[in-house]
C-alpha cells in the first residue's frame, strides 16, 4: 500500500501547467508506384527487387545526395532515420514519409528523398544495362567467330554428322544471345517507378505531451503502477523466502498436521517460567491446555493397540532447529496435565543445552540439588527429582557426565523402567537439526509433537526433520506452531462461552483483590505433601532436593 501512496504523490506533483509544450507536427509523404512485374525480381527497374528499395533509401548513395540537395550539413544517417519507407508487395505502392513541425521542411525532405532515389535507380539501371550488352556484344561475337569455323569444318566434311550437329548448337546459341541482347536495348529507358503524388503536409497531432496531463489521470496512473511494482515486489519476496510464514505452509511442508498454535509470548512472559498455573496470560495457558487434551486423545487411541507394558503415554517433544519454543512447550505441557490429577514424568534429553529443570527450580535450588547428587550414589531414583508443580518428577541426567549419545541411551532405558509408575511421559529432546538423538525415543514414543516457529524455521529445515521422523518410525506425529502473532484481543472458547483475553484477566483481579490472587498462585504452584505409604516414589523425590530448600519447609 505504500507503494501506491508514494506513486499518488509523485503524479500528483509532477503534473504540467495545463498548455505546457503544446505543439503541432505534420508529416509529409511522397507516394511512388512500381511498374515492374511483380514475378521480375528487378520490378523497381530491373536491377533492384522491390523489397530492396527501403534499404536504399536509408542507407548508401541516395541519403549523401539528399542531404547534399538540402543543404544539410549533419550525418546524412541522421537525416535519413527521419524518413519512413512503406512498401506494399500487393499493390506496389511505396509510400517515403517523414514529421517535423515545419510543413514545408516536412514536403521537401520527402520530395527530396523520392526524387534523389528514382535518380539513383535510373542511374544505376543504365549502367548495369550498359555492362550487361558490353557482355552481351562479347559473347555474341565469340559465338560468331565459332559459328565460322563450325562452317568451315563442315565445308570440308559434308557429310560427317557431329560437325552438322555442332554447328547447328552455335547457330542456336547465337540466336539466343542476340534476342537478349535486343531486349535489354528495349529496356535501357525504362525505370519502372513513377510518382502517384508528390508530399503534402497534414497535420497529425496537437497538444504536446503525449501522457496524460491532467492531474487526477496522472495520480490515478501513477498509484496504480506503483501498486503493481508493490504486488511485484511482494510476490518477488514471498518467492525468495524460505522460510515457513502460515500454517498452510507449515502443514505442506511437514506433510502433517497442525493441532495447536502458540501465540507471541509478552515480554514479561519469556524466559524459564511457566505460563500454566500461573494468572500472567490466561490465553496461553488455554492453549496449552488444548494442547494437552489434544495429546491425551492420540494417547487413548494407541493405548487400545499397544500392549499394556506400554500403555502409558510417552509424549516426545523436538523441533527441526534451536530456538522454536520446544523446551517451554514441553514444560508448559507437564504443568497442563498435572493439574488434571496425573502423574507426569518430564525428562530431559536435550544435555547439549538442558533447559527444561530452570522451569521448575530456581538457580540456587539448581546448585544445591547438583551438590546434593553427588554426595549420593548415581541411581536412577538419585536422578529424579521432585518440583514445585505437584504432580510433575523431572527426570535430568545432564549432571551426571558423559557423551550426550549415552546419557540418552541411558534416558531411555530409564522411562522403560520407570514408565509404569506415571500416567505420562514427556521427553524435551535436542533439535534434529543439532543431533539424531531425538531417535532414541521415538519408538517408545506414543506421539511426537514437533514445534516450528513461524518466520524463523526455514522450509529446508523443516524437511529435513520430517524425513527424519519417517526414518525413525515416527508414529502419531503432530505439529506445534510457536510465535503465531499477538495476544492483543485474543479469544479463546470456554465452557462459559467466548471470554476477552484483557477483559477477563481485568475482571479476576479487580473482583478478588491482590492477596487472594497471591494465595492461589502458591496453592497451584507449591506441591502437595506426599504420603510415603501411598506413592512409592516419596522418599526418592525428597530425599533429592536440598534440606535447606525453603520451598520445601511447607511439607
């Protein structure tokens, strides 16, 4: 649209003062007829074909002698890109024109020109006419002095047959050379153009510019081309961008489906903190609970085939590239089905950059719990740790030391003998396009969620993830879109109805005041207390976290 705005304005200035260079131009032409058989290739004289005469009049003798008769003192090349030479092939009119704004000069270049090459054709007809009897005169008396010794040959041999027969060829050939020789005596006069009429001048166009030159017809033709140079250079970008922009787009790309779009986060909500439980954005956190019940339904639909050892839900979350809301998504996504009452195992499999434990533990409590590991023995039960979201155990080996390869071979074999004990199963693996090791998972995985961001992953890199999904043997793999736009005036379905993102948010904590806010913003993000006798994993869990935790001096 700017494009058009810029081009309106540029007309709208640049427009004329109406009468601005008016002017009148006339053009002259000089018509000349061909009298020349139309199957003779000399029909304009018998030494230049008809086609020929354009070239003639531009170039050669007959522009020199019509800048000469007109005094012209320039390029006689130039003076002859002022004429114009139509000839008709059917009519054998040719027509030698010419514009400029004095009518006279127009009639007497024109004249000039017409004159000059009827001249030079004559001229050049009679020479060539000339050369050919000279030739003609030569040949026939060679074909004479042969005819008499033909004769005398024969004289003496009347009856040898060859000699009759030869000298009746050189009769022959004699008899024709003569008669060509009279007919080109019979054409030395005659030049075969003849004019039909000489030039006139007649205007042809006033006014001057030849653009429109009103100031409405020169802003409105002015916006118009510069919207197609917009539409041009829109349509030029969207060709080089390689990057995936819709979820159209993201679902040819991928050749999966879309099943949840993660708006822009806030700035106050970037970061490692959770967006479910908490009163920050109440449009994420429904999106990441529709997410969740999303998931929970591929879940159900493969626990009715796979066998009952792997019935509970494992969930492997990755994304073709670093940076496209993989490990928030995968957190978010533990928070979301804890508050439905299930037991979540969230692991760590990203060890080249794990993040996914800053969610749930502060840097302090990080420090304290890496100290407290390795004063322990390195078991399985010392590497999962309690969180403050109840519900959720995070399973993280990134502190225990080795090669990445390893510690997800070791991750793995861990949720197989640890799976039975949770509901589900979420893993945050690397990117695919930093390593293979999101491979380890997939076939212990009930569904794969793949989280692109729009505007960022590139399409090549998106292919390449799904061809190393399909390798894998991926099964219920599904796509995540991260960064879809603003939360500005966002709605979202509920069970009351459609509700206004900043007017419900405005309602909540105008009505109950800030202390009750507070007070169930620690009721859902403080774990509850654990009964040893009922959850096997009690001990495990707090025996991980430090003693001197205040999160912890509740329980």
């Amino acid at each position: 649209m700017s494009f058009a705005l810029i081009g309106v304005l540029i007309g709208y200035a640049t427009t004329p003062p109406a009468g601005a260079n008016a002017t009148t131009t006339y053009i002259a032409t000089h018509s000349l007829l061909s009298a020349g058989d139309p199957s003779d290739a000399g029909g304009a004289g018998g030494t230049v074909s008809f086609s020929q005469v354009p070239v003639f009049v531009r170039i050669g003798e007959v522009p020199k002698r019509a800048a000469t008769a007109l005094g012209y003192s320039g390029s006689p090349l130039t003076l002859a890109a002022t004429i114009k030479v139509n000839a008709d092939p059917k009519t054998r009119l040719i027509e030698i024109s010419t514009t400029s704004a004095d009518p006279a000069e127009a009639v007497r270049v024109a004249d000039t020109f017409a004159s000059e090459m009827v001249k030079y054709l004559t001229e050049r007809q009679d020479q060539v006419t000339r050369d050919r009897q000279a030739s003609l005169l030569t040949r026939i008396a060679a074909i004479e002095e042969r005819v008499r010794q033909d004769d005398s040959a024969l004289f003496a041999k009347p009856n040898d047959l060859t000699l009759r027969a030869q000298r009746d060829a050189s009769t022959r050939e004699y008899s024709a050379a003569f008669e060509e020789y009279q007919q080109s005596v019979s054409k030395l006069s005659a030049i075969g153009l003849t004019t039909l009429q000489t030039a006139t001048a007649v205007p042809v166009k006033e006014g001057g510019l030849s653009v429109p030159r009103t100031r409405g017809s020169r802003t409105a033709i002015a916006g118009l081309v510069a919207l197609l140079v917009g539409v041009a250079v829109a349509n030029l970008a969207e060709q080089l961008d390689t990057r995936i922009r819709d979820r159209r787009q993201a679902e040819d790309t991928f050749d999966l489906p879309v099943i949840i779009e993660v708006p822009r986060f806030h700035r106050g909500e970037r970061g490692e903190q959770l967006v479910v439980g908490s009163d920050s954005s109440l449009r994420l956190a429904e999106v990441y609970r529709t997410l969740r019940s999303s998931l929970m339904f591929l879940i159900s639909n493969a626990a009715q085939t796979e066998p009952a050892a792997k019935s509970v839900g494992v969930v492997v979350v990755t994304s073709p590239g670093p940076g496209e809301g993989k490990t928030s998504t995968a957190a978010n996504l533990a928070a979301a089905f804890a508050e439905t009452g299930r037991q979540v195992l969230l692991v760590n499999a990203d060890f080249r950059r794990p993040r996914i434990s800053k969610f749930f533990m502060s840097e302090r409590q990080l420090n304290a719990l890496a100290q407290r590991k390795q004063e322990q023995s390195r078991s399985v039960k010392n590497t999962l740790i309690s969180t403050k979201v109840r519900g959720v155990r995070l399973l993280d080996m990134s502190d225990v030391g080795g090669a990445p390869g390893k510690l997800a071979r070791d991750s793995a074999r861990a949720i197989a003998s640890l799976r039975s004990s949770f509901d589900v199963v979420i893993v945050d693996t690397p990117p695919l396009s930093v390593s293979a090791e999101a491979l380890e998972f997939i076939s212990d995985a009930t569904a794969v969620l793949v989280m692109a961001r729009l505007g960022h992953t590139s399409i090549a890199a998106a292919s390449r993830a799904a061809d190393l999904l399909r390798y894998g043997g991926a099964s219920n793999t599904v796509i995540g879109l991260s960064d879809t736009g603003s939360q500005a005036g966002a709605k979202y379905y509920g069970y009351y109805g459609y509700y206004n993102e900043k007017s419900a948010a405005k309602r909540s904590r105008f009505s109950r005041g800030k202390a009750a806010i507070l007070a169930d913003h620690r009721a859902v993000q403080e774990p509850e207390p654990r009964d040893e006798a009922t959850d096997p994993w009690a001990g495990a869990h707090e025996a991980a976290w430090p003693q001197n935790d205040p999160s912890q001096q509740s329980r």
